[in-house]
C-alpha cells in the first residue's frame, strides 16, 4: 500500500518557477518517492537534473538514504499554456513516514513540512 503524503506550504519558489511535491511512501517496500513538480512557460531550455536536489528527513532530523535520482534532461510536459517539469527521487524509508523535505535548485533552498498521509 502506498500513501500520499501532504506539504506544508503546497507550493514554493525556486529559480523564479512554483515548484511542489508529491510524496509518497510505500510501508511494503520500506521506500519513499518524492517527485518535484516545476511548472514554467513553454519554449525554455530544458532543466537538468544535476541542478534539482532533495532530501527527506526522519521525525528525528535524519536524512534517509538517497536509492535513486534523475540524470540527464528533466522529464517535461505540457504547451503553449505552460510546462510541467518532473524530477523523481527514490529513498530508502526509516520505518515511519518523512517528517521534512528539502528541495534545491541550482543552490537555492526551500523547506516542506510532511503534515499528512492518506491510504491509496
């Protein structure tokens, strides 16, 4: 069973562009995803991965272990109206659900509090 966890704020900025978070976690494979959401107009230049990073820590402040992170050209999506830009990240889970995530782009740092969890 896998839940989707919920942010504290919904949404940020980062590098000029909303960014958001979709958390969820898996208890069965004892692991967490969290997919960084950027939206931003159409006809950019491609993110690269190398510029996003996350973190998700523990109730205790602890990170937990990165098991995968995107490379290359960031996953995008969307038109004329705007673009969804997609970087996924694995991590190993602790036992309990993520307290904190923490998302960089190109230095710049923003905070989300995980305040929920729903069964899915």
């Amino acid at each position: 069973m896998v839940r989707e966890l919920t942010t504290d704020p919904k949404s940020s900025r980062l590098g000029g562009m909303p960014v958001m978070l979709k958390v969820g976690s898996s208890e069965t494979a004892h692991e967490c995803e969290v997919t960084v959401v950027f939206s931003r107009a159409d006809n950019l230049a491609p993110l690269e991965a190398h510029d996003v990073e996350a973190q998700l820590l523990d109730a205790r402040g602890t990170p937990l272990q990165l098991l995968e992170r995107p490379s290359g050209n960031l996953v995008e999506f969307g038109g004329t109206l705007g673009n969804s830009v997609n970087a996924l990240f694995r991590f190993q889970s602790s036992g309990g659900a993520p307290s904190e995530a923490l998302v960089s782009y190109r230095g710049e740092s923003v905070r989300f509090q995980i305040v929920a969890a729903n069964a899915k």
